[in-house]
C-alpha cells in the first residue's frame, strides 16, 4: 500500500484588482441602464440609427414607417420609448414629428463600454 501524504495547502495570492469603471455609481448605472433597455428591441435599434444618419434636419416619422416595416402607430410608440429614454428628442411641424438623436445621451451610452 503507497503511503499518504498530507494534502497540500493552495498558493494563496494576493486579492484581485478592482475590475470595471469606477466612473460611475449604481444612480449612473441605473440610468444608462434606462438607455441600454430601449436599445435592446431591434426595432428602436433600427429607429435610432435611421434618425441618425437622417443629417441635421432630424427624420420625420412618416419617413420611418416603411423602412421599419410597422404600422404608424408601432413606430410612434417606439419612438416614444427612444424619447422617454432620452435618446431622442421631437418637434412638431404640422401634422408630423420630426426626431432628433440627443448625441450626449448616446455618447454617455457608448462611453460606459469604452475602456
């Protein structure tokens, strides 16, 4: 029969370093969660960049209908989400809203994945 020997203990090693940003606490955490949440339905992912590459002008929601492939109201309700989350702004003309991309909200959205 092999003799036993006493198990050895594991190499113990300093803690960790601290992993992610500490840029911001959990009330910042929680809004840019607001964001992340209205960008993750591909529809208003979609919205967002059609409005964004729609030039200074911004993008009318009659424009966003038949790309989206959704009805009128689909879309509004979607672009109503984007605004809630402050990804978006609307004006009025006439009869139509015409949606501009907040570019600070979305550059807070891309700047807490960077680094």
């Amino acid at each position: 029969m092999a003799a036993r020997t006493a198990p050895t203990s594991p190499i113990t090693t300093p803690c960790c370093a601290t992993v992610g940003s500490t840029d911001f606490d959990v009330a910042d955490a929680t809004e840019l969660a607001k964001g992340f949440a209205a960008l993750a339905d591909p529809v208003r992912l979609h919205l967002l960049s059609m409005i964004t590459t729609s030039g200074p002008g911004g993008a009318c929601v009659c424009d966003l209908i038949e790309p989206s492939g959704r009805s009128q109201p689909t879309v509004s309700h979607h672009l109503k989400v984007l605004r809630e989350a402050g990804l978006v702004t609307s004006e009025k003309r006439g009869t139509w809203a015409w949606y501009h991309v907040v570019p600070d909200r979305v550059a807070q959205l891309r700047g807490a994945l960077a680094d």
